[in-house]
C-alpha cells in the first residue's frame, strides 16, 4: 500500500495506537523502523499510546500530551449521564474513574448499583440497558462476547459484516432482533463493510465475560491475568469472576500493587475490595508486631537512658528520640 501510493504520489495518514503495549527491549529497534519508514514513503505518521514520549529518537516530531480528566470533568460528565446531580459519596468514588467513558458509564448506572460496584458491574447495567434490557439483552450480550473473543483471537480491531452476522446467527436464536438491538446501542460503529467496538473499554469488558465463561477455576483465571495480552483487561477479569468463584483465591494471589489497590479502590467490585482492604489491615498489623519486637538503643554503651523498645514507639506515632551522644561524627540522630 505504502508503495503504491508513493508510486501514485499520494501522501497517506499513517495512524499507529497503543504504542506503550512495545516491549521495552524493543522500543529502539520498534522507533527506528518507523523513522525509517517515515522517510521512505510520503506518508504523515501519527504515533500515539499511554507513553508515546518513552519513544527514543523522537526529538524532531512535535509531541502532544493528552492528560486524563481531572475530578470537576468527570462529575459533569456523569451528571449529565445521570440527569441528575450527584451526592457526596458517588461523586468520591470518581476518583476511580479513569476516562470520560468510564465517567459516562458511571453516572448513567449510579441510581442503579450501589456504592464501589466495580467497572464489570457497571458496564454491565449500561451495555444491558442499552442493548433492550432484561431478558432481551441477552442475545445481543453473546452476540457481542463471541465478536470480542473473535477480535481478539485475530489480534483485530475490526470485525468484517459477514463474520458479524454469522457469529450472530450461530450465538442467538433470534439473530436479527438481537442485531437490530445492537446496531441501535452505540455500542459499536459500523464502518462500511466492517464494525468495531465504540470504545476499548467495551472490548475489555465483552472479552473479560467471555474469560469468565470459561475460566471456571480460580487456577484458570490466574493462568488468565498472568498472560501478557489480557493485562488490560484485569480488573474486568476480577469483577467478572468476583460472585461466580471463591474471590479470597483470586485476590489472594494477586502479586500486582496496581490490581491489588484498584481492588482496594472498589474498581473489582464490593467482594474484592473487602477483600484486599482485610489483607491490608494483615498487613498493617503484621509491620506493627514486628516493630513492637524490636529495641534498639542510641549509645555506644547499651545505656537504658537512650533505649527503646519498638511499642513505645508505636503506641506514640509522633514520638522523636534523639540524642547528641557523641558518636564517630558526634552527629546528631533522629529516630
């Protein structure tokens, strides 16, 4: 394509997403094909992701940085999901909320579920609501989980209208009412010949539904979230399997900061956040036993004037011991 157009003369928009996801041993290699390509062809290249800046060599394009919304944009955006204004407590969990979608989804499903829902929970009341509600939005759900695991088993944004509609004949009885419902969400785009989700978020959250079907084991779904190409879809993967497997199994072995205090945050739903606040609070009181075992002494001469036992100090959080003992340095000793 690259050659045809510069054998035409035509210059092409080049558009390459999601460039954080590059390896970091790759990166260099990974920049310098794309400089390369750049001179080559008469193309205008577009590079975007999460952490576009981390590219080496990049000194001579311009660079744009697109910052996530800030706490006011978000409760405006999920006030007018809502139609309503929001109360104290829904407008704190926004803190949560990660993007204007994430804010939409939010306000539109405030009145439904209670607080720290999770974003599977969430996105499930929205895409159920928008896709007929009840009983009828399950066929356009498997209908849409089975165009995710689809896509993602291509490494495709993309799904083309044939595979679309035989995927919806295969996955509903009653395909052509459940294709109407989908079309008239806003769930997906159609482009053409071909159809994509309106958001990733959306990819994340049908591919997390169609990993929980079939992950029916606490192993499996650890097998799941271990895998590199289902990072960003973990903590969908967490909420997902939160009422449907033993969630202490899950959490429990969790090993990643991030996923454990978005679980603690409530972005995993009510179990886990319960969950990863109890191991918080093992873990708060396994640093204070420890401290109240230990004594340290601030002199030369192990003097009982200038010892501490690690309770006193604990049971005192703003106690300061110090002493100008003179040292090797005589320096002064804060503890």
């Amino acid at each position: 394509m690259l050659r045809h157009a510069a054998e035409e003369g035509q210059r092409i928009a080049l558009f390459i997403d999601g460039c954080h996801e590059c390896p970091a041993t790759e990166k260099e290699a990974f920049t310098r094909a794309l400089m390369g390509m750049a001179r080559m062809y008469p193309i205008v290249l577009n590079i975007s992701g999460q952490a576009a800046s981390d590219l080496p060599n990049l000194d001579g394009p311009p660079t744009y940085s697109v910052f996530p919304p800030d706490i006011e944009t978000k409760r405006r955006i999920a006030e007018a999901g809502a139609g309503r204004p929001l109360g104290d407590g829904a407008i704190a969990e926004l803190e949560a909320v990660h993007s204007g979608l994430d804010a939409e989804v939010f306000g539109e499903t405030a009145s439904q579920l209670p607080q720290h829902a999770g974003y599977f929970a969430r996105f499930d009341a929205y895409c159920r609501t928008r896709l007929g509600g009840g009983a009828s939005a399950i066929g356009p759900l498997d209908i849409l989980v089975a165009v995710a695991r689809s896509m993602t088993e291509r490494l495709s944004m993309f799904i083309s209208l044939p595979e679309f509609h035989r995927l919806a004949a295969t996955a509903s009885r009653n395909a052509e009412d459940a294709v109407r419902s989908i079309y008239a969400s806003g769930i997906i785009d159609a482009r053409r010949d071909r159809l994509s989700f309106r958001h990733e978020l959306f990819h994340r959250f049908f591919m997390a539904e169609s990993l929980a079907r079939i992950a029916t084991t606490g192993a499996a779904v650890q097998i799941a979230m271990a895998q590199p190409f289902f990072q960003e879809l973990r903590i969908f993967l967490v909420g997902a399997v939160a009422e449907r497997l033993d969630i202490g199994e899950i959490v429990g072995n969790i090993r990643d900061r991030r996923l454990l205090f978005e679980c603690y945050l409530g972005a995993c739903g009510p179990a886990p956040r319960r969950f990863a606040a109890a191991l918080r609070e093992e873990m708060i009181k396994a640093i204070e036993d420890e401290a109240k075992g230990l004594e340290f002494c601030l002199s030369e001469t192990d003097s009982p004037m200038y010892c501490a036992r690690g309770y006193e100090v604990m049971n005192k959080p703003l106690l300061r011991v110090r002493t100008s003992i003179d040292f090797r340095d005589g320096a002064e000793l804060g503890v």
